[in-house]
C-alpha cells in the first residue's frame, strides 16, 4: 500500500524538476532572443544619420596608429571642425609616444591660434591587441587584455564620436563602443577611414569592422575599393 505513494513523490518530484528545467530554458531562450533582436536593431540603425543640435559640440575620440597612420589623420583633424567636435580624446598604443607628442603638437597650435579658451583635450594609451611580429597564440591574451582596457577606458569617456583610420588598436574600442549601442549605455556614431595606401582591399582592421558593420560609416579613398565593398563611401582622396 506504501508503493504508489512513493512513486507519486517520485512523479511529483521529476514534473518539479522537468518544470524548473523547463523554466530556466525559457528564460534563456527569451533573454537570447531580446538580445539577438537588440543587436539586429542596432546594425538597422548603425549608419543612419543621428540629429543633434548645431549648437551642441560632440566628444570625439580619435584613435591613432603608428607612422602613416597618425600622418593621415593628423591631416584628416586639420579640416575638422574643431568647435564642433570637442572635447577631443586621443588615443594610441602604449608602445607608441611619438603619435602622441604630434597630436599635443597640434592641439597647442590649434590653442595658440584661437583666442577663445577650450577644453582642455586628453591624451591616453592603450595596450594593444598584437604588436608586430607577435604570435598568434600568445595574441590571445594580449587582445583580451586590450578589451578590458578599452572597456575601461570607453566607461570613462563615453564620445559620442569614434574616428579611427585603421590601426589594430582601434578593433577593441570600436567593439566596445558597438556593445554599448547593444547594451543602451552610450550611441556612439563610429567613422573609419581607410588609409590612402590601401588600393584593392581594405585593411584587417577595415575588413573586420566592414564584415561585422560594426562602424557606422566607412569612407574608402579609391574606386576599386568601392565596387569590391559597396557599403563603403567613396570620397576620393582626402589629403
């Protein structure tokens, strides 16, 4: 007579379980499709123009690479509007003081003719992904590395711009600032422009934020890159 009692609790606790079970995988399921849907919306809307007010300055963040990098887009930052984007925050990699004397260089010219005091810009490093000639699996560590760096160093400046031109240190930022399009945290509009050196295909950096869509806009100085990437801008040459 104790049998079937026994057997229901066992029955009562397996339904239990299957329906925890069942429980947790909807939740799982719900939260995965909100974000898959999050994500679908924000590549939607990535490369639509944002409004803002004309009187309104944007945060700019301007990443620099090594060499013809810094050159170009220390030319690009000569025709910008200054007192549209700003404050302006540069970046390079910590390996690489040369990119940022220029851009102090050009910030105090910039300050040396302008009569109107303002604000003060900010220059930072960050650890880069891979250095030249590093291993691949020794990379690993070091991107990830390069994440948490940039992640913290995008928490603190939050742009609502990102100028890039192509060096490896710009991925981790430029992914960063996709999640917290994702995420709600901050819409930063990203602009990447491709090096003039680059004829037939784009860069790795280029290809990656191309293939992800992960920038908002990218600006190629060459027909044939045009017809290879259609979702790229042709502007012809720039500097």
């Amino acid at each position: 007579m104790y049998e079937p009692l026994a057997m229901d609790k066992q029955s009562d606790c397996f339904f239990s379980a299957m329906a925890s079970s069942f429980s947790i995988t909807s939740i799982i399921i719900t939260m995965a499709t909100v974000i898959l849907f999050r994500v679908l919306f924000v590549i939607y809307q990535t490369g639509k123009p944002h409004h803002h007010r004309d009187s309104q300055p944007l945060s700019t963040l301007i990443i620099l690479g090594s060499g013809g990098h810094t050159a170009e887009m220390l030319d690009l930052l000569s025709v910008l509007q200054k007192n549209r984007f700003k404050p302006r925050f540069y970046i390079a990699a910590a390996t690489d003081n040369m990119s940022l004397q220029k851009a102090r260089a050009l910030e105090n010219s910039l300050a040396d003719m302008s009569e109107i005091k303002d604000v003060p810009q900010q220059f930072m490093q960050i650890y880069r992904s891979r250095e030249v000639g590093q291993s691949y699996v020794t990379s690993v560590w070091t991107t990830l590395l390069a994440l948490a760096h940039a992640l913290w160093l995008m928490i603190k400046i939050r742009p609502q711009v990102v100028l890039c031109n192509g060096p490896g240190t710009c991925v981790p930022i430029c992914v960063i600032a996709f999640l917290f399009k994702v995420v709600g945290i901050r819409w930063s509009s990203t602009f990447y422009v491709e090096s003039i050196a680059r004829v037939r295909r784009l860069s790795l950096s280029g290809l990656v934020l191309y293939k992800l869509r992960i920038a908002d806009q990218i600006f190629v100085q060459w027909p044939q890159l045009k017809s290879k990437y259609p979702r790229a801008h042709y502007v012809g040459r720039l500097m």
